[in-house]
C-alpha cells in the first residue's frame, strides 16, 4: 500500500479523472438470495497521456456484500482487484481488494474533507465516526493528517468494537482524543465532521439532522444509511460519481434524495469554495479508484519483490 501521503494524492487523481478521462458503468449487479446482499462488478478505464494507451489503466472490481457474515464470523464484504494491460488486455494482477476498498474510500473521503471541512478559526475539530469497523479504522490516519488535534467520538450498535476502534485512534498519530459515545445523538452533536461507515443491510437508521451543527460536513460512506433524505435537500449535496448516484436512485436507493450539486471532481477541477450551511458527500465507490490504487500496488509490489508471479 501507498504511504498516505500517496494514498491522498492517487484518490484526487481519481476524481478529477471521473467525467473527463474515465470510463466506467454503473456497478454491475446481481442479487442473492440473503436481505440486503449484494454482488458487484465495478470495471473502469482510465486514459493516460499517451496515444498508444501505454499509460492507461483498466480493471475490474469484484464484490460480493452478505450483512449476516459477521454472525458466523466472517466479514461483510469480499472483493477481488484485477489488472489488465491495456494494450492486449493480458492480465497483470489478481489482488484481494478488502485493503484497497478500505484505503481507497478513506482517501476519497480525505478529499472531501480538505474541500469542505471549513475554518474552526484555530479550533481542532470535533469528529463523530458512526460505525467502527474495517472502514472506520481506514479512516483514522486520513483524521489525524488532514485535521490534527483532532478530537474523535465514535458510536457503534456493538460496545466491544466501538471500544476497540477508540482504543486505536488513541495511538493514531494526529488524533487528539477519543472516546465512546453513548449513541448516534451524542456522537453527532456539536460535530465538525461526521463519518458514517454503519454496515449495509434492510435496515435504514436515518438521524434527526436537528442533531448536526449548523455548518456540519457529513461524509457518508455508507450510501443512505444514516444520511436521511431531508438532510441531502437542506445541504450542499455532493457525489463521488453522478451517473452511478442517479443509477441507484432509479433502483430504488436514495429515496428522496434531489440530484447532486456537483461531483467531487468537479468541486476539486473548479476549487469550489465551501459554501456556508451544512454539506453532504455521499460516496458510492467507483471502480477506477479501485484500479488506480491497484495499479499504484502492483508498481510498489514489483520494487520490493513481493507477490506470486504465475506462469502463463
């Protein structure tokens, strides 16, 4: 993996290349038999600067989503990265993509909070991450560069992971305190920034948005799980991905929600300035980041000698 200095970097790459040198579908999905379970190709072309396509990249993600895994213990999510050249299509890599997902949504959501995190005149921000879970702990070193001293509040339905995600921010360098909240209302309340990373499922558990700061940046990464829809049309709303949000929401997700204000890469192309009032930024993950962080690996995998070199 990058270092997160990189890791921020390849995520602005990403997003300025979303809608201008990119190609990619909405997800591609099929439904299982499980509530709330998902299977999702996510393949994407990004278009370097040479004619030949010598500097291009092209990929596909594979994820498969099962909210009932973590009672049998095994994770919600699984996913696989592969890399194909993008002149004859031969296959460079097969990666497993649980850390990629984790560092490459954390980074996008890095993005977000250096466009829309606004001035606290001095003040460390005041954080609540709802959710504490394998992309929670993603998002914790990308708190403590982008916002330093900051103070972290963390809520989740399950004590002991809640405890233990509060017990790591405390050794994250740039964090300043942490602690647990009794619920989503104490977490929230007062906040700066909010992450939601709650897990997927049937279940939506919508917040009053009475409980945010008048001038809050809510980061949803977790789609429309705790981000209500009335929240999306009293804030500046913004998308990673236009087409793949308008997608959803013709499928039934996002519920309410109005049509974005402008994508992420379109805020950072155009330096949008941070509007007064609240603002939400609601990831739905795309394929290219997967590939471009994939791609970033695989170069830093060949220096060091590591990974299995298959015959063909």
């Amino acid at each position: 993996m990058p270092p997160l200095a990189e890791r921020l970097e390849l995520a602005e790459t990403t997003l300025r290349a979303l809608g201008r040198d990119a190609e990619l579908p909405a997800k591609i999905g099929v439904h299982p038999r499980q509530p709330g379970s998902l299977a999702h190709a996510m393949p994407a072309l990004l278009r370097g600067s040479t004619d030949d396509g010598g500097a291009d990249l092209i990929g596909v993600k594979w994820i498969a989503g099962f909210p009932e895994n973590p009672a049998i213990g095994l994770p919600t999510y699984h996913a696989l990265v592969i890399l194909n050249d993008a002149r004859s299509g031969l296959p460079l890599a097969v990666m497993d993509a649980g850390a990629i997902t984790a560092q490459r949504t954390a980074a996008v959501s890095g993005a977000a909070i250096k466009l829309f995190a606004g001035d606290r005149s001095g003040r460390a921000a005041a954080v609540a991450i709802l959710g504490a879970g394998v992309q929670a702990r993603g998002h914790l070193p990308v708190i403590g560069r982008l916002l330093p001293g900051a103070s972290i509040r963390v809520a989740d339905v399950d004590r002991v992971r809640a405890e233990t995600l509060v017990t790591e921010a405390r050794s994250v360098e740039g964090v300043g305190e942490a602690t647990l909240a009794a619920g989503v209302r104490e977490a929230v309340e007062g906040s700066d920034l909010v992450i939601s990373v709650v897990s997927f499922g049937p279940n939506h558990q919508a917040l009053d948005p009475r409980w945010l700061s008048p001038d809050a940046l809510f980061v949803a990464v977790d789609y429309d799980m705790q981000a209500p829809a009335s929240l999306a049309r009293e804030s500046l709303f913004v998308v990673d991905e236009r087409d793949q949000f308008l997608a959803t929401r013709a499928g039934g997700g996002f519920a309410g929600y109005p049509d974005p204000a402008a994508t992420l890469g379109e805020a950072l192309r155009n330096e949008m300035p941070r509007p007064a009032g609240r603002v939400l930024v609601s990831h739905l993950g795309v394929g290219l980041a997967d590939v471009v962080f994939a791609s970033a690996i695989l170069e830093r995998a060949k220096r060091l000698g590591l990974g299995v070199s298959l015959p063909r």
